[in-house]
C-alpha cells in the first residue's frame, strides 16, 4: 500500500483517529493516537515521536528520542474505538533514520533477509496455533504479607454445585475438545472472534473448542511470511482480547493458568520455498520429508534449549512443560507423537502444505523473537547438515509414556525452568547472529531482562502452596 492508499482508506471510512503502534521487546503492543486531520503523506512516510524509554527493553532516559514509522499493509479499521479508527503496526527508527537494532519487528525482518541471502529458500511461511482460556472472572494479587490469584468461568468442572440455578453443562478435566453445545457454551464467543479476526484481513481457516475445562479455546488463521504472521499474531491477541471483554470475559494467553488440566500452548508449522517450489516435501522418506526438512528438524532440536529463552520465554511456561499433559516436552520428531517437540503433520498433505511443526512454544512469546530464532536454528540445521536421526533425535512414533525406564532415559528432555533455558541461551547463541540478525547486545539485554525482572523477583517470593506444605512444621 501507498500512502494515497492508506488517505484513500480513511476517507472511505470516515476515519478520525490513526492509532500507530508497536511492539516493546517482551512482546507487548503500546500505541500513540493521532486525530485524522492532521495525518497526511508526509507523517505517513516520516513517521511519529516517542519516548523510547518509557518502553521495555528499549534504551535510557538520556537516548530516548525515536520514532515509529508505520507499516502500511498492516493497516485495518479498529472495531473497538468509539471514533473510526484506523490502526497501524508499526517499526522502529533512530531519530537519524537507521532501524533500531533491538526492535523486535527489525529482528524479524532480518531473519527473512538473511534467509534469501543464504540462497538455501526465497521464502518460509509460519503457521500458529495460538491456545487461550476465556474466563468470567479472574482476581491476583501478590504483596508483602499475602498472595493469591483466582479464576473462575461457568462451564468449568468445579462449578457443578454452585448458583442457584445450574444446568449441568460442565466441561471435565480434559473433556473440553470439540463438544457441540449446550457443553462448548462459547460457540458465539469464538464466532464473533473469528468475524473480527476476518474483518481486520486476517484469513481464518478454524476455530473450537480447547481440552481443558474453563474455557479453553482455539482459533487458527492461515500461514504467511514470518513478519507477516508475527503481525497477525499481535493483532490477533489485541482482537481476541476486546472481543471478549465486549462479552464481559477475560482471555489470558498465559501457558498454565488452571491446575491438574491441560495448558495453552502456540504450535507453530513451519516451511521453506524457493519460488513456488516447496522445500519441504519428498515422497517415499520418512512422512515424505526431504533431506532439507530433516536437517531443519536436527537444527531446531539441537537448538531448542536456546530456543525456549524466545519461544517459551515465561516462568509460567514451565508449568505447562511437564508430562502427563500431552506437553511437547521430549527433544525428538515424530510423524504422529504429540508429546514430541517436532511433530510431522501427515494428514491431508500434498507437497505444498508439507511442514514441520514445533509444538513446545507458547503465547507469552513475542512471535517475531521466536519465530525468528526458529528461523535461524533450522537454517544453521541446514547449513551444518545436523542429521536428527544420527544424533538421536527419532523418528520416535511409539507412546512416550509407556517406553521402559531405559528407553526413556535416552530421550532428551526440554530444560525445566526459564533460568535454565537463558543459561542455555548464554552458552549457545552464535547461530542467532548470523547476518547479523539477532545481536550480541539484544541477546545480553533479552537475558539480564528476564532475570532481573521475572526470575529473580519470583524467587524471592513465598508461594501459598508452601504454607500447605511447611506452616506446621
């Protein structure tokens, strides 16, 4: 789009306000409003002002001047506001008019750009599954003398005997894939999701029903480009969000909100083409990978524990990371396993939808980091010729769960905590600054961030759980 197109937008939409935004390094969107009377080419093409400062792992006070530029095609009319509003992603600039290194948008970029560079793929498309609970009622608190937090919602498994009126229509403990109605009772919910999701030029191909109790809910949209599918997930979570607070509900994308049942995670399918050709895909191998898929799966299994700093970059994620719970927690690929960290999808595919998926991230994730970071270790597979199966990765297609205590023993496991993982990312971070896309200097700030502000806090801090287990003794 051009900036014509986007004054042409506005006006065929009666347009008031510009909402131009952007995502701060964790992966959170912040936005700037600006009255449509004063938009025109000029602020279009050179962008708006901020205090970069203010935003999380952004820079100091004493270098904050910078400046958001928008992205054009990401352009979509805001359902939300009270005043049309047109919305815009955005990148971030120096006040001289370079990119800013640790703008998380750039570092995708440059995943995409390094790629073409390296002649192995023109393109490699991205497809998440992006996992949420929607609740009625949800209450934290965490201060000096007490802590807690509360969930609630109408069709979970512990309200069968509240209310003065109950009908009955509860989902149980791991009952809540694809029922019809009256038990999924969230049908219309997801359906208003979807229309918005569509309205806003997001192509959604699914939506239902999650495992768990208490809401859980799933709705895919179509694969694209990296950067591209990392916008769509920021506007995704921004529309899944309002909609439900336009029904009086919460989402929450947090992994492990709910105890005993399972987790919300981002599956995430990936692919590589050169032009039109898929990359991907060799009838007759095993699930009909090619050599080049097979070396992309040893780089990202080889790589997963530095991995999981982007793609899974949460202490809750860790929750969720466990057995039991269909948690994509063992470090092998599989063509029909589902506590595999890669599974091969191999239903219904031809060689143009042939891909890996990834099972292990989640949503607390800031996609454009994590998709980029999966780039980069599939694309150092490829490079290095890490074969998977000669390291011991798999094909591993029986029930993890019901191996021997010595077959188990060796199968690799994801690390247990986000300490470990930004221990792993310390000591294993060169293939991320290839081209020059992830830098030392982001990936220093990415880990003393999580420490200093998630980790540690976090220890210090008495769980309730532990009064249950050491007040009397």
């Amino acid at each position: 789009m051009t900036p014509q197109d986007i004054l042409r937008l506005m006006k065929e939409n009666n347009v008031e306000m510009v909402d131009f935004r952007i995502v701060d390094v964790p992966g959170r969107q912040h936005h700037v409003t600006i009255p449509a009377v004063e938009i025109d080419e000029e602020v279009l093409e050179r962008g708006v002002a901020f205090d970069g400062s203010s935003i999380q792992g952004f820079r100091g006070i004493e270098e904050s001047d910078m400046v958001m530029r928008p992205v054009l095609e990401t352009a979509f009319i805001d359902p939300f506001m009270a005043a049309p509003t047109l919305s815009l992603a955005c990148t971030v600039y120096e006040p001289n008019g370079t990119r800013y290194d640790r703008d998380p948008r750039y570092i995708a970029e440059k995943a995409e750009a390094y790629l073409q560079q390296s002649g192995i793929a023109s393109a490699a498309y991205f497809g998440p599954e992006l996992e949420f609970f929607i609740f009625d009622d949800v209450r934290f608190d965490s201060s000096h003398q007490g802590a807690f937090y509360q969930v609630d919602s109408e069709e979970a498994m512990w309200n069968t005997g509240t209310g003065e009126k109950n009908l009955g229509y509860k989902v149980k403990n791991k009952g809540g894939y694809f029922p019809v109605p009256p038990l999924d009772s969230q049908q219309d919910i997801r359906t208003e999701m979807v229309k918005e999701l569509m309205n806003a030029g997001i192509r959604v191909e699914r939506h239902h029903h999650e495992v768990a109790t208490a809401g859980q809910a799933e709705i895919n949209f179509r694969f694209s480009t990296l950067t591209r599918t990392a916008d769509n997930v920021m506007t995704y979570k921004y529309i899944i969000r309002n909609v439900a607070r336009k029904f009086g509900k919460s989402v929450t994308f947090m992994p492990k909100p709910i105890f005993g049942d399972n987790g919300s995670g981002m599956h995430v399918h990936q692919s590589l083409f050169d032009g039109d050709q898929p990359l991907f895909y060799e009838e007759g191998k095993y699930a009909n990978l090619s050599e080049l898929a097979l070396y992309y799966i040893g780089g990202i299994l080889e790589h997963a524990p530095a991995i999981l700093a982007f793609s899974n970059p949460s202490t809750n994620s860790y929750k969720r990371l466990v057995p039991g719970f269909e948690a994509p927690v063992n470090l092998v690929f599989s063509k029909g396993n589902r506590s595999a960290a890669v599974r091969v999808p191999v239903a219904a595919v031809s060689p143009k939808t042939a891909r890996i998926e990834f099972r292990t991230p989640d949503c607390t994730s800031n996609p454009y980091l994590a998709f980029a970071a999966m780039l980069m270790a599939g694309l150092d597979g490829i490079k290095r010729k890490i074969n998977p199966i000669e390291l011991g990765y798999g094909p591993l297609d029986k029930n993890i769960y019901e191996l021997s205590g010595d077959e188990k023993a060796k199968i690799r496991s994801v690390p247990g905590s986000l300490d470990e993982v930004l221990a792993a990312l310390e000591s294993d971070y060169e293939f991320l600054l290839e081209g020059g896309v992830f830098t030392k200097d982001f990936i220093q700030n990415w880990i003393s961030f999580k420490r200093n502000n998630e980790v540690a806090p976090l220890s210090l801090r008495p769980h309730p759980y532990e009064f249950q287990l050491y007040y009397d003794l």
